[in-house]
C-alpha cells in the first residue's frame, strides 16, 4: 500500500493506483538509481524557495546579482514546471517584470529631477505652480537616473517574477489542503486568487485556440484584442463562479460550533503574531532599520502566532484525503531558497554594500564577488536535484505551453 503522500512502495516505482489524482494513468516511470522518480512536490516547498528567492533579491539593486536571481527562477521552472494550467502563468509574470522596469525608468524621466552629472538630453521643461515646488516634469536626463529607476525596477521585478514562478511550480488547491485551520477561511480566498493568473493564461490559451480553429486571427489589432479579452473575461468569471461553487458543496470555509470568547482571542492572537512577523522581516531585510525590529521582534511575534495557529487548528476538523508529506525532496527544495535569501542576508552584513548596492555617484561599473554569486545560484538546486513533475499529458513534452 501507498503512503499518506501517495509515494510507491520503497524503492520501485508507483503505479497507477498509487499516483495521486491528475498523474495519469499510462506506463510506471522508470527511473536511474540516481534519480528521483517523477512526483508532484509539496506546494509549501515551492513557496517557501520562491519567498528566499524573493528575500534575496531585496538585498541588493546589482543588476547582475538580480539577473542571476531571474535566471535562477526562470532555469527551474523551465526544468520542474508541469503541463498543468497554472504553469502557464510564468510567462506573465515576465511581461509584468518588464513593464514594472519600464515604467520606473519612464516615471524617473518625467519626475526625475535630472540628479546626476551625465546628461543625456534634454526634454523640453513643463513649468508647474509654486504649490508643485521641488516638483519638476521633464528637462535634463542624466544616466544616474536611467540607472536608479532600471536598478529599482528590476529589483521589484524580481520579485514579482520570484512570487510568479511559486504559482507556476505549486498546485494552489494543494496549498489550500495544506494550510493549517486557524488560516483556514482566509487562505481560501488567497488561494482563490492566486489562481487569478493561471486561470486567464489558460483562458487566453483557449480563446486563441478556438479562434485559431474558426480561422479568426484575421482583422486589425482593436478588433482581435476585442474577440480575445471579452471571451476571456467572460471565461474566467463563469470557471470563478464554478470554483467556488464547487468549494462551497465541498464545505470549505465552514467551522465547528466555536464560543466567542475563543474564537475573538484566536484571532487576536493570529493577526498580533502576523503583523509581528512581517515587522520584524521588514526589519531584518532593511538596512536602516533599528535592531530591535530584526530578529528579536520576528522570534517575539511567532509565539503569539503559533498559539494562535494551535488554538484555531483545534476548532476546524477535517479529514484528508492522502495528505501531502514532506519528504527529503521538499526540504532541500524549501533549504536551497531560504538559504539563498539568508547567504545573502549575510553578504549583506559584510564588507559587501559597494558590490550589492553599486554607487551611481560616480558611475561605475556593477561588480560580483564569489559569495555573492554563490548565494545566488544556491537557489538553482531544485533545477536538476528536485524530482520532476507526473506528465500529465503524453502527447507533448513535459512543462510545454499550450
């Protein structure tokens, strides 16, 4: 018999019955000994290194760290991503990465200031009232303001695309089976809409398949951009509307018969430690910021939060279906992320601001030290060390868009 995550027996591959839903049901994979066989990991794995990810691209504005950061992201969900819907949302966060970048760039010309000693050109200057004093729209483009706004922007983006590429790996229903009870209600609509961008890439995939059948595609842009966006909203308002039907009838978001008095000191207890945990990583991830709201806050805040999460998980009773385990795999997945955000952390701590925050007064070049590539490429593991994704679809190769 299969175990609780649905893993076969040890040392031989799964079978049919033993894969979880959604695996398919041709031919057992084989694999080499030094291999993991195929399986879909835990979710919270994939958030966890797309969050150190994410840690440590707000360490540093070097634009050669932050592209090896992007390259990272973007190697392993090229090489761990599934046929699913969801992991077509990717390639969206990439086109929101570089608009972010643009529109930095573009907002640091038009309210620039012109900062800097290297102008570039000129725009003509539009004058504003003496209430707009310090404000000023256009005039001199220097390079020290190009670069701060692509520094900024591309930091930012990294971001984005880091969060991005945790909804392209994780299964968002997974995630929701997986959260603990105390979270339960309000990790429903996050879930719900973390699948916002899956759904519309998979709906745009639709509408353009189907009108690629109907032989469609022709006529000018407006006219193609409107037989494509409303069909696609429509879409993905009716697929909402059955999601939360489905859950609904499922009972999700429902509680046990809990006092008041229990049920306002839970979520006291939940929100004080939360807001406690995110002032505290705000505080370890600035540099500016005072000790005290680094460390010694973030450990203060998860006592509240962990006994909230104990004193909510006891009033939600749920059984689980082949509950999702954390195997090795997972761990290193999780460690390879938090441990690329604290090496960088660490990095940052160090004689290292020169390389991690290049100076633009006076310009120089973007440097790279060896631990600090190091700690950005500690995140790439999962790439080649993760077990790959079930094919769900034998007919296209595994991680193809539709």
């Amino acid at each position: 018999m299969s175990g609780p995550g649905g893993t076969g027996r040890a040392g031989t591959a799964p079978t049919t019955a033993d894969r979880p839903a959604g695996t398919g049901t041709g031919p057992a994979p084989t694999a080499a000994p030094w291999r993991p066989l195929p399986r879909t990991l835990h979710p919270g794995a994939w958030w966890l290194w797309a969050l150190g990810l994410a840690v440590a691209a707000t360490r540093t504005t070097n634009p050669l760290l932050l592209g090896l950061l992007l390259a990272v992201a973007g190697l392993v969900v090229a090489q761990r991503r599934s046929d699913a819907p969801w992991a077509l949302s990717f390639r969206l966060y990439l086109l929101l990465g570089a608009l972010i970048v643009t529109l930095r760039v573009v907002f640091r010309v038009v309210f620039g200031g012109g900062q800097g000693d290297t102008v570039l050109f000129v725009l003509p200057e539009i004058p504003l009232p003496d209430v707009a004093a310090g404000i000023r729209l256009f005039g001199p483009v220097t390079a020290e303001q190009l670069l701060g706004g692509c520094y900024d922007g591309l930091r930012l983006a990294a971001m984005v695309v880091c969060v991005g590429a945790a909804n392209a790996l994780a299964n968002p229903k997974r995630l929701l089976k997986s959260l603990p009870g105390a979270l339960y209600e309000i990790g429903t609509s996050v879930v719900v809409t973390l699948t916002v961008a899956p759904q519309l890439a998979e709906s745009v995939q639709r509408v353009r398949r189907a009108r690629r059948l109907r032989g469609g595609l022709g006529g000018g842009r407006m006219r193609a951009l409107h037989g494509v966006l409303i069909p696609v909203l429509e879409d993905a308002m009716n697929r909402s509307l059955a999601l939360a039907a489905a859950m609904a009838s499922h009972g999700y978001g429902r509680t046990g018969h809990v006092a008041p008095r229990t049920r306002l000191l839970t979520g006291t207890l939940v929100l004080t430690g939360l807001l406690g945990v995110c002032a505290g990583l705000y505080g370890a991830m600035g540099g500016g910021t005072p000790h005290y709201l680094g460390a010694p806050l973030l450990l203060a805040a998860l006592v509240p939060a962990v006994a909230g999460f104990l004193l909510g998980g006891r009033r939600v009773r749920r059984s689980r279906y082949r509950p999702d385990r954390w195997l090795p795999a997972e761990y290193l997945v999780a460690l390879s992320g938090l441990g690329s955000g604290v090496a960088l952390y660490l990095v940052s701590r160090g004689d290292a601001a020169a390389v991690l925050h290049p100076t633009l007064s006076p310009l120089v070049w973007p440097g790279l030290t060896l631990p600090a590539a190091a700690a950005a490429l500690l995140g790439v593991l999962p790439a080649f060390l993760a077990p790959p994704p079930p094919a769900t679809r034998p007919d296209r190769p595994r991680g193809a868009a539709a």
